[in-house]
C-alpha cells in the first residue's frame, strides 16, 4: 500500500527552523529543520574539489536551513552513472516500488558495491519535499536499525536515491502471500526482528535532537539484512518532533490506511506516541501473519487492529491470534507477553500507550528467550498447549513473575496470569491497564532477573544434589 494524504493534499511549508539547545544531549545527533541548495551529480563533475568528492552541501551562505557545521556526507551521482549502475532501468533490475517510486537492484561502477537505487515517481504523490528531508534524516540519523543512505542524484528533473542493497527485502515479503516454496517466519526471527525495529524508532524518538517522528511505521518500510537485521527505510514522510513546552506538531495526515494512529488521523496532531501505535499493528502483523487491512477477509476481520481487540479480552482466545504458519511452534508464555505489549501500543488513547524504549526493553527480552520447539513440549490451538505451559512453569518451580517482596510499584506487568485468571474480565485487566513508564521498565528488567535467579537456585540445586 502506498501513502495517502487523508485531508489536505496542499504541499507543506518548509519545517520551521530549530535553535540548538546548549541543554541537549551530548552525542545526540541534531537535525536540521530544513534541507535546500543540494549539489547536483553535474555540480560534482565540475569540480573535484575535496569537499565536492565527499558530497558535502554547501555551507550556510549558499543555501538557508542548514546548521553551521553541519555536512550531508552522502555522495552525488549523475543521473548517467545510476542508469549505468542498473543497466538503464530495465525490467531485470526492478525490485519493487512504493509511494516514493520504483526500486532497483545495481552495482556502481567506481566500486563495484551493490545498490538499491529508488528513482522518484515525478507523477507520484511524494514529491522534492520528501526526498530533501530523505536525504537530510538519512544522512544525518545513522543506527545499526536505519537503512543506510549512499548517496542521490539531483540532476534536472530527475530526483534518485542510493542505498544499500538489503538482500532479504522487505518484512512485508516474508509475511504475506508467500509463495509454497517459502519458507514462513519463525517466532524467534518475529521477535528479533520486532525488538531491532524497535530499537530504529527509540533511536529517532530518543536520541536525534529533536526527535524525529517516523509517521510511516508499516511492514513494507522494514528492510530485512543478512541475518533478518531489520532496518527502517523510507523517509520521506518523517518530521521533527514537538520542541520546548509543546506537545504535539500539528501537519497534514499522511500515512498508510491501517497503520495510523487514530487521533492522528482524525486531528493531524503528531506525537512519538503516534509511531507506538503503528509499531503495534506491525507487532499484530508478525504475531498473527495477517494484513493490517485485508479485503479479502470475511467482514469484521478485515481491520487486523479492530479483528484482535476483542480476543484480547478472553485468554482463551489467545491461541487465536497466533499465526497458522507457526503451526504451534512458539512459547505460550512468550505469545501472552509479545500479545501483552502489541495490546498496550494500540491504545486508542495516546497517553495510555508505553514508550518506545519500554517497549524495546520488553522484546529485548523476548526475543532473547530463544524458543527450541525441538524441547519445548508439543502443542495445538485447541488450548493444550496452555495446560503443557502451566504444567512445565510448575515443574521449574512456579512461574516468572515480579516477586512480591521485592517491593516496586503495585501494579504488576504480570503477563502470565494464573489458572484462576481465564475469565475474560482478569485477562481484559491484565491487557488494557494503564501502565506509566517507570513501572513498565521495572517489571520487564524484572522479568530477567527472576529468570536469572530460577536458573542460579535451579543449577546450585542440581550441584547440590549431585554432590549430596
């Protein structure tokens, strides 16, 4: 799906100057509020000059929006050197397409890398806009969670971008419509993936300066690198966050149908929270394999976030909501908690939702507790599974959960529940609360300790019994 503007289809004015902060952040990355005066590939050729060589952008006197000392590092290529990179643009080379426009496999001649080269759709609905603030986020946001920009091309009317070619595309690829001969994701690949998009959004929400909302969070912008390294890609969409004592900017709803967050799309007010939501329905969609909107569904299933909510409040109904290609293969535990924290990032009310590094210190843990369904005990959606799960935890010794002398705030991230907590009203509660930031970064460091904790008391105790 492409990006739609759901109101206004006026083009914004530039993004308001920023001034820096003598309080900011040691080390964060400060971002422009404005991007103009981009060298060309031909500007290049015409000079050789050191500065020209590395693709800087001119200083401040030739162009305005552009902070003292602040340098785009990416390089300029002429619109010749990209056509011979992808041999001309033809069809052998075409590897997909977006809002932006189409996308190309190539290999540059002055060094042999292989590239992804986009070539802006000029009759498309993201226009020069979108590709100045491109180049500026990616030139200037650099994290192991973020696509790589190599360079552009600004020659005449033609606007190019050059990344790094990402051999597995697109998390979109590897979760709907596969072909038979592919093979589906498994859970411990679904929640490493999930936790390192996670880290990409803390990363522009937390450490740029100010935060950059990504505001086209969805499935297709997740490129998969060797490994599954997931890294955010696409933004052309992307705008600074509220500064000073605001606490939302205000803009033209842009975005894809299904990821939005609701009080976005009904007011145009954006927030970090914003990201949170459309992160949720991703997290929904490696969970449960489906679309975020599917027309093909019968009706009332065709809204992946509207189908979900009201198997939340039955933990019966869990097993539902678990993608049919797993075919049983993941922790029941592991399914409560990831479905936990999907639940608390589709909030429909913006305050009630978590934190993106709360939410990253929860997948952090999940995806490392790596699930072997070679020793973990059979199960199948008709609930057995469930009673296994119970049974195992009881085996080691009761379940992980916050100890209740240890103290902390009162309200509990308790996932798991107990056999006395199956009724749809426990489970509504144990999804929908309300929970502040402390409290959630407690209760998952917590999760680790206790775990950590079980496997000391469980290894001294097996010494213990063998020197007995």
């Amino acid at each position: 799906m492409g990006c739609f503007p759901c109101f206004d289809t006026k083009e914004e004015g530039k993004l308001n100057p920023v001034k820096e902060s003598d309080g900011r952040k040691q080390g964060q990355p400060m971002v422009p509020s404005a991007i103009s005066g981009l060298p060309s590939g031909a500007d290049r050729l015409k000079s050789r000059s050191n500065a020209a060589s590395k693709g800087e952008l001119p200083g401040p006197k030739d162009g305005p929006g552009i902070h003292p000392g602040v340098h785009i590092a990416a390089q300029t290529f002429t619109f010749r050197e990209l056509a011979a990179a992808t041999m001309n643009f033809r069809p052998e080379s075409f590897i997909g397409e977006g809002g932006f426009g189409r996308v190309y496999k190539g290999r540059l001649e002055t060094t042999g890398q292989i590239v992804a080269v986009k070539q802006l759709d000029r009759n498309g609905l993201q226009g020069n806009r979108e590709f100045l603030v491109e180049v500026l986020m990616l030139s200037l946001l650099h994290h192991p969670n973020l696509v790589n920009l190599i360079g552009y091309c600004a020659d005449g009317d033609q606007r190019l971008l050059v990344y790094e070619f990402m051999p597995l595309g697109s998390l979109e690829d590897h979760l709907h419509d596969l072909p038979p001969d592919k093979e589906p994701l498994d859970w411990n690949t679904r929640m490493k993936i999930a936790a390192g998009a996670a880290k990409g959004l803390e990363y522009l929400h937390d450490k740029a300066n100010p935060p950059v909302i990504y505001r086209d969070f969805k499935s297709s912008n997740i490129l998969l690198d060797e490994g599954y390294q997931p890294k955010l890609s696409d933004f052309g969409l992307a705008k600074l966050g509220p500064v000073g004592d605001k606490s939302h900017v205000s803009t033209r709803v842009m975005g894809t149908y299904g990821y939005c967050a609701p009080e976005y799309a009904m007011t145009g007010q954006l927030t970090v929270k914003s990201d949170v939501y459309s992160f949720g329905v991703v997290f929904l969609e490696l969970i449960t394999g489906r679309k975020a909107i599917d027309g093909t569904r019968p009706h009332g299933e065709q809204n992946l976030v509207a189908w979900a909510r009201p198997l939340f409040n039955d933990r019966r109904k869990f097993s539902k909501l678990a993608d049919p290609w797993l075919q049983g293969r993941y922790p029941i535990r592991g399914l409560y908690q990831a479905l936990a924290v999907a639940s608390m990032c589709i909030q429909e009310q913006a305050a009630t939702r978590p934190l993106i590094g709360d939410v990253v210190t929860a997948l952090s843990y999940l995806a490392n507790q790596a699930y072997d369904p070679k020793t973990a005990s059979g199960h199948s959606h008709k609930g057995s599974g469930d009673r296994d799960e119970r049974r195992n935890r009881d085996d080691r010794g009761g379940r992980i959960s916050k100890n209740e002398e240890s103290g902390g705030s009162g309200r509990r991230w308790d996932f798991e529940g107990s056999e006395k907590d199956d009724s749809p009203k426990e489970t509504a509660k144990m999804l929908n609360r309300d929970l502040i930031r402390e409290r959630a970064v407690a209760e998952a460091k917590m999760w680790g300790e206790n775990w950590r904790e079980k496997r000391r008391q469980s290894a001294q105790g097996s010494f213990d019994g063998n020197n007995g």
